[in-house]
C-alpha cells in the first residue's frame, strides 16, 4: 500500500513537471514574408554578380556589357538591402549631424527642397558627392551608384563626410 502510494506521487510529481501549459508555450515568430522574398533577391542578386564576373573573366562579356550588367545589379543590390535595413529596423533613427560629406535636404509634399536644419529625420534625404542622386538619409551606399556616402575614421571609426581631409573627432588623417 505504501509503495503504490509513493508510486501515485513519484507519478503525480513527475505528471506536473511535465504538463505543458498553453500560456507557458512562446509564441512562434512570425515570419515576414516581404523581408524573406528580399533577402532571397539579395542571395540571387549576390550570385548573379559572381556569375557575370566569371563570365567577363572567361572573356564571354565585352568591358561595355560587362559594366553595364554590373551597374544594373549593383542598382538592384542597393535598393533591396535598403529595403531590408528599413524592415528590419524596429524604430526609426534619427539622423546624425553629419551627412556624410553629401548635402542634406527635406523633400516637401509640394516637391519643394527645403535646407536640412528644418528637415524632419524620416523624410530627410542627401545627395551623392560622386553622381548627385538623392538618398535617404538612413542610407550609406548611394542607390544610383552604390559609392559610399561617408568615410570611416581608422582611428575612431565616426563617420565624416567623404570630401573631408580630416576627421571631424579625433582629427586624424582620412584614407581617399
């Protein structure tokens, strides 16, 4: 009698530790489709690159093909990680100080460009030094012609803007 009792309560304890409760049970992440089916662009936008190297190498492509095709996926491959770097920001960030070197508008719901001072972080958007097509200002590649909208210091790693000969915080040198 005793030992089915203890048995009872072995399996009572062993029962209760095991029982799953529903509001234990974390919920399952949500998938986004939208960030999936950019991050698959990305992957085939990253092979394609490859493969068009590969192909200028075995001398199948001329230089004026070869560019082009580059431009284009280059193109692609900045608005699609700027898509992804927006979707997957949880909140918005606010726009530093320096713009890297490239000239800060506001874009107006007349289309009218207004100086930067004024300009609202979220619609706020800077011009390429290298080509000139507008960016947002969350960007760090342009996405006309994918150079960099800013250069890192070496030694403090702050960005600066990529005309700068020195860098606006530590006061090193910049690489051009």
């Amino acid at each position: 009698m005793v030992v089915l009792v203890c048995v009872l309560l072995a399996a009572a304890a062993i029962g209760f530790t095991l029982v799953v409760r529903e509001q234990d049970i974390p919920p399952a992440p949500v998938e986004d489709p939208e960030l999936k089916h950019l991050e698959v662009r990305r992957q085939t936008l990253y092979d394609n690159l490859k493969d068009l190297q590969f192909e200028y190498h075995q001398g199948k492509l001329s230089e004026e093909d070869y560019q082009s095709l580059k431009h284009g996926f280059l193109y692609d491959l900045a608005g699609v990680m700027d898509s992804i770097e927006r979707r997957t920001l949880r909140k918005p960030q606010p726009a530093k100080s320096s713009t890297g070197g490239a000239l800060a508008v506001k874009v107006e719901p007349s289309g009218k460009k207004t100086p930067a001072a004024a300009a609202v972080a979220t619609r706020e958007m800077i011009r390429c030094p290298s080509c000139g097509g507008a960016n947002p200002a969350t960007n760090r590649f342009c996405g006309e012609c994918a150079q960099p909208l800013s250069v890192a210091c070496p030694a403090c790693k702050a960005a600066n803007p990529r005309a700068a000969p020195f860098c606006g915080q530590c006061g090193q040198p910049l690489p051009h």
